[in-house]
C-alpha cells in the first residue's frame, strides 16, 4: 500500500515537473507577435469595449499627447515634454499599442468602466490600459471631453488605479499618422520651436 501511494505520489511529481516552462532564455512566448517588444508584464486577456461613441473615436487614428500636465498645487501645473508625442492606437478587440515619436513601446489590453465624476456631476468613459510589456506603465484615464467634432479629447490621470501615482492631464489630438516633432512643432525633447 505505501509503495503504491509513494509510486503515484513520484509519478506525480515527476508529471507536474516535466511540464514547467524553461525561464532560462527568452523564448517566443515572451516576446511579443505584434510589436516585437520582450514581454515582461501580465496583462488580461482583451475584452471587446462597449459601444459609445467616445470610445468608438477612440479606436479611429492614433491618439497623441499634445499637452501634458502635472497638476502640483492649487492651480498650479508642470508642464512635460518628455510626454510630447506619447501616442495610443486602440482596436476593436479591447488590445492596443503605444508609444513615443516613431518608436513603439507598448501593447496590452484596455478595459473601458463608467464612473460618475464627483466634480462635473455627470458619467465619464475611463480606461484602464493594462500593459502586457511592464506592468509599471498600468494606467486609467478617465475622458473628461471630446471636441465636438472628434478631433481632440480631454484626458485626467485616475491615480488610485495606476500603477505610477504622480498625477498627470493630457490634451490627447487624434492622427492619422504616427506623430512626428515637426507635425507637433517642437524638437525631440519636446521644446517649442517657436
């Protein structure tokens, strides 16, 4: 009796051993089929986001940051450039892709909620982009405005569901290419040229 439980016991063992993953290289299941990038987050599987037509213009061109801001005080705000030319191209299927200029750095998933939003009294589109390269970039943005003709929205960092807690706005402009630092007037830092 003890020899048959400690033979299915090892013949277990020996099973669930043989079927772990070899994490010593980097294999094809860890690197990314759409950007190439090496995928070092963990992101949930997509889910088709919900027909509004907010997120509908979200999934036209791509969406860049024109502006961005750090609010750090009562009326009172940094200006980043170092987030000029961040850019977002959402899909139908609940995945996206993102990046800076030219460079890709970023893929995941995004999940659109409702929330009521305390101050303007009235239901906003957040989205929750859960990055599947680092899980370090996980954000919620909650679209606070949209131009009437759909050219440029207003976005505000959520920080209790991000995973940096610095807060930030951003002026986000829809393209129709991949932004450029002369088609947003600045050089590669993000100084004006003007």
């Amino acid at each position: 009796m003890i020899k048959s439980v400690l033979l299915i016991g090892f013949t277990a063992l020996m099973a669930v051993t043989g079927c772990k993953p070899d994490k010593t290289g980097s294999s094809s299941e860890d690197v990314s089929a759409v950007t190439g990038l090496e995928k070092k987050g963990i992101a949930a599987a997509p889910v088709a986001p919900p027909n509004h037509p907010v997120i509908q213009r979200l999934q036209m061109n791509y969406w860049v940051f024109e502006h961005y801001l750090v609010p750090t005080g009562q009326e009172s705000y940094i200006r980043q450039r170092t987030n000029k030319g961040v850019w977002f191209q959402f899909h139908s299927d609940g995945t996206y892709i993102s990046g800076q200029w030219g460079k890709t750095l970023d893929e995941g998933t995004y999940f659109v909620h409702e929330e009521k939003n305390p101050y303007m009294g009235r239901i906003m589109q957040n989205v929750y982009l859960d990055s599947a390269i680092d899980d370090n970039r996980d954000v919620e943005w909650q679209i606070q405005g949209m131009s009437e003709d759909g050219g440029y929205m207003s976005w505000v960092k959520m920080v209790k569901n991000s995973a940096n807690p610095e807060p930030g706005m951003a002026k986000a402009i829809s393209m129709m290419t991949l932004p450029t630092p002369a088609s947003l007037r600045v050089d590669s830092l993000g100084n004006p040229l003007y």
